[in-house]
C-alpha cells in the first residue's frame, strides 16, 4: 500500500473526518510530535486497520492521534501546547473542514 492509497483508504473507511493532518514520518520532519491526526466522527477500527498495514508494509511506526471535533475544538481554545507543536510543525492538511 503506497501513501496515496492509505490515504484514500482513511478517507473512505475513517468515519467522517474534519480534519486530518500528516506530519513527522510523511514530511520528513523528524521533530514533530506525531504522524498522523484525525478529528471528527471517526470509524478508529477501520483507521487502526489501514494503519498497521501501512505500517507492515514500510517497516515504520506511526505515531497517530484521534480527537472529536468537539475535544480538538476545546483544545485548542485553551492552546494546548500539544496542538500548538503539531500545527507548528512541517505537516500538510489532507482533509481541512475545519477551516484551521
């Protein structure tokens, strides 16, 4: 599985997704705090799935985070320093119906 089909593959299988930012092993940013972060209504099962095959076939580990809109959303009104390190890494925003 190469990085676009686990990309559609999230986007079809994870539930409905506000946002989904790669970051670390995908930007080749070695500082930033983690891969992969998923918000929304998410489907973590199927997501987990498309992970450890992913992670299976590239001999890597992603470091992932799942959040509700409603916990990203709380998170960053308080600017949490987690959030605040993601969002200032090298990271691309794949889906953005946050508007971030």
């Amino acid at each position: 599985m190469n990085e676009q089909q686990f990309l559609t593959a999230l986007k079809e299988k994870g539930g409905d997704i506000s946002l989904l930012i790669l970051s670390g092993i995908f930007t080749k940013d070695s500082d930033a705090p983690i891969d992969l972060l998923m918000v929304g209504d998410l489907k973590e099962r199927n997501i987990m799935k498309h992970i450890d095959g992913y992670e299976k076939d590239h001999g890597v580990s992603i470091r992932y985070t799942f959040m509700s809109e409603r916990e990203f959303l709380d998170r960053r009104h308080v600017m949490d320093r987690f959030l605040y390190e993601v969002l200032e890494a090298k990271h691309m925003k794949v889906i953005n119906q946050l508007h971030i």
